[in-house]
C-alpha cells in the first residue's frame, strides 16, 4: 500500500503516460521544484519513454536507420533528473474522491494503488479498429507507439509475401504506404473517401492521389471495408470490400486515431464530442483543480470555427505538457487554442493545410469565398522553380482568412505558416496581401503564393459582398 497524502511532507505528482506530454509536464514541474518540494511519480505502461510518433512511418520506411534515434529522453534520463518513471506498468483504474490511480506491472502482475495530490493525464490516442470479421488476425497493425512499429517491423521480417494493404488514407496511411513501398511492397490503399488526405478538399485531395500513383501505389477511393480474410493458418491473406478482395501478406490500419480516455470516462471525467478530455485553457480539467490532462487524449479550441476539436500531434502535446508543468510547479501557463495545421508528404509532394475546410466552414454555419491559384516555389527563371496550388477559404463580407490548403514541391509545405499566423491573429486576406514577406529569386517569386491566393480572395470577397 503506498504511503498516505497525509502522512508526506512534500506534495505528490503522478503522470500517466510517459510520452510527449506527460513527461514534458513532469520536466517542466522537476524544473520549478525540486524533489523536497515535489514527489513525480510517472506510469508508462510500454517499453519507450518521450519518443517521437510522428517518425514511425519513416523508421519503418528506413529514412531512420535506428528507432532510437526517435526517442529523445530514455527512462534512465528522466529517473536521473528525479521523476519515478515506472515503465511497463498501465493505469488501470482512477479513483477521483480518493485521490489515488491503481496500477499493475504488466511484467510481474503485482498490482498497487498511488495516492496524488495532482494528477496529469496524458494517456495518448489508439488506432481505430474497425468491428470487422479478422481485424485481429495476426499481421493486422495499427501504428500509433513505438511497440506497434516495432511489431510491424518484426512481421515484415518474418512474412514471405510482399502484398500490403493500407485501410485508410489520412496521414498515417499516406505515410505508410510510401513507408511499405520504400520497402518494396505491393501496396493497395483502401479508403472510403473521395479522395486521400481527407484533412483536404477533394479537389486538393486529388493532387494527393496522383502523386500516390506516381509511386506505385494502387489508390481504391469510395471503398469501405467489410471484413479481413484470414488463411489456413490463421494470418490476414486478403481485405475484402463489397466489389473485390485485394491481397494482402500484412495489413495496415491508417484510419486515424482516438483519445486514449476509457479510465477518464470510467472515472466521471468530462468528455467533449469527439470523446477526448475537456480542460480549461490552463489544462486543467474542467470541474477538477488538482487534475490536468494533455495530449492526444484531450479537445482543444479551434480558433477559427469556435468549436472543440481532437488533432493529434506532437506539437500540440509537447506546448499541453510545458503549460500543465508550468502550472503544476506553482507559475502560470495557458494554451488558447490551435488554427488546425499540418503538413506532410508523398515522395516529394508536399501537403500543407491550416484552418478549415469547405465543409468545416459550413459546419460551422459561416459564409464563404474560394480561390486557387497556381504558382511556383521560386522565381519562375530561377532553377528548380517547382509549381505549387494554393486554395484559400475567406468569410463572406468581412473577409476574415478561414483557411488555406497547398500542394506542390519542395518549399511548397512550410508557406503554411505564414497563412497559420494570419489565422491566429484573425487576418482579413486584405490585410494580408501587404505582408512584408521575404523575397529573393531563389526564394519565391516577386509575388509569394500566399499572396497572390490573398489578392485574388480579395476579389472574390468584393464580388460575393456585393448587392
């Protein structure tokens, strides 16, 4: 039984999920207050400690040669600078009134409880599965930790075959289907939307899909899956639609993920729509002072719509951490809140968005402009000018920016950025085409891309507010 809260000097924190924002929030705390002060003690229940999820798919694609090469603090690490890591040990049970989390050492079974004065939750996200017929079958893979990588890698390894099918076309998919051919697999793709990249207008998804095809991947859209088919032996040989079966030696799960918060729920924590955790711009957990949650397990703010959204990323988890550790070891921190960007990749085809999209915007009941523009990464004398499409969203009549979407090569991703900041400070697309942008021939043209789908948003504004 561990020691009581009365019977401690110091104060105790216990941090489930020893991740990106769980041991950042436990880093920040040790940083404001020493272990005289502030007891961490944090639970882990895999086998890697503050590791990077967003590199899987390129360990597993070998552009990262060593998986550990994605781990940016070992466990030994962060015991040396005075946080209690207990690797493979799961939460299992919360118990709010008393103050406690119970847990269990998934190597030896022995099972304790742990008295908290604070509590942060950083529990994560799971891959979706599907209640299908064979979703379990060996060789079927989500990939969300570095133990589902490490999983998938071990199956390659020992499978003959060299058939892989991807359900599911959002980032994870993509990735992993450029990952599986880089390791020179026949790799089917099968989704269920219109097109690939659903974080995209369909006519942007399409630039996606086409570069998919470039690579040698084998796209099926407006597909949805009905049930994995397994062999003699009991491992996944085929994914089966309504229309057709592909085959498959190993299948891969990309379609997304969701927040990790079944102990939350099970313990009478709020939860949004979306089934993630609700907190207060401090982190803390609506309705509870002495617990805080952050990370893929939690809804934030979108600044743009006014709506509780779930985006899973390290970004976002490692900014929740910093602010629940700020708050945790006695400052002040808050997060307002995120404008919805991402970038990712195909090859080199560069996928970028921020803010919403056409059917976000009209979700949220708003009213709208729509421009793309074609351009190119540089001056278009200049070598290595690659084209680049810009599609930009802008409120009806006052013409607020509402969102930008952009595909092209390389210097094509990172413009993003600038269209992210103007949605932060809630930029008309007027204001925007006198942003003083660097400019130099091997940089971008005269005028940047972002400015030139401002300008002709301006336009359109006018004409759509007209009378």
């Amino acid at each position: 039984m561990s020691m009581s809260r009365a019977s401690r000097s110091q104060e105790r924190l216990v941090v489930v999920g020893g991740d990106a924002a769980g041991m950042s929030a436990a880093s920040q705390a040790r940083r404001l207050k020493g272990p005289d002060e502030l007891e961490i003690v944090a639970f882990e229940r895999g086998h890697f400690s503050s590791y990077s999820a967003c590199g899987i798919p390129y360990w597993v694609g070998g552009d990262v040669e060593d998986r550990d090469q994605l781990i940016a603090r070992s466990p030994e690490e962060h015991r040396a600078r005075g946080i209690d890591l207990r690797m493979r040990t799961e939460v299992t049970e919360l118990d709010v009134a008393g103050g406690r989390v119970r847990s269990r050492d998934l190597e030896s079974g022995a099972e304790a409880w742990t008295s908290y004065d604070k509590l942060v939750l950083a529990t994560g996200a799971h891959p979706m599965r599907p209640s299908l017929p064979g979703i379990d079958a060996p060789g079927v893979h989500g990939v969300q930790t570095l133990d589902d990588g490490q999983a998938l890698l071990d199956t390659l390894a020992r499978t003959a075959g060299r058939r892989a099918v991807v359900i599911g076309a959002g980032y994870i998919g993509v990735e992993m289907a450029e990952a599986l051919i880089n390791r020179g697999y026949e790799v089917t793709v099968v989704n269920r939307g219109q097109e690939p990249m659903s974080t995209l207008d369909p006519d942007m998804g399409r630039l996606v899909h086409e570069a998919m095809e470039g690579l040698g991947i084998t796209m099926v859209n407006d597909a949805e899956v009905t049930k994995i088919l397994t062999g003699e032996d009991g491992r996944v040989r085929a994914v089966a639609t309504e229309d057709a079966e592909y085959p498959a030696d190993v299948v891969v799960l990309g379609i997304g993920v969701r927040p990790e918060t079944g102990l939350a729920e099970a313990a009478g924590l709020p939860l949004g729509d979306h089934k993630g955790l609700l907190t207060d711009l401090a982190m803390r957990v609506r309705g509870h002072e002495n617990i805080w949650a952050g990370g893929d397990c939690v809804e934030v703010l979108d600044l743009v719509s006014g709506r509780e959204r779930h985006i899973a990323l390290g970004t976002h988890a490692n900014k929740h951490g910093q602010v629940i550790g700020a708050n945790v070891g006695g400052g002040y921190a808050t997060f307002p809140g995120v404008v919805g960007t991402a970038v990712s990749k195909v090859c080199d085809l560069e996928i970028a968005r921020t803010g919403l999209r056409e059917k976000d915007a009209r979700r949220a009941g708003l009213r709208f402009e729509t421009v793309t523009i074609e351009s190119t990464s540089r001056a278009g004398y200049y070598p290595g000018a690659d084209p680049m499409k810009v599609k930009m969203l802008a409120e009806r009549r006052t013409g607020r920016l509402l969102g930008v979407q952009i595909v092209g090569r390389e210097g094509a991703a990172k413009r993003v950025d600038i269209a992210a900041v103007a949605l932060t400070a809630c930029m008309t697309v007027e204001q925007m085409t006198a942003l003083d942008l660097g400019y130099a021939p091997p940089f971008s043209p005269v005028w940047d891309p972002i400015l030139v789908a401002a300008r002709k948003a301006v336009i359109a504004v006018r004409a759509g507010s007209a009378p």
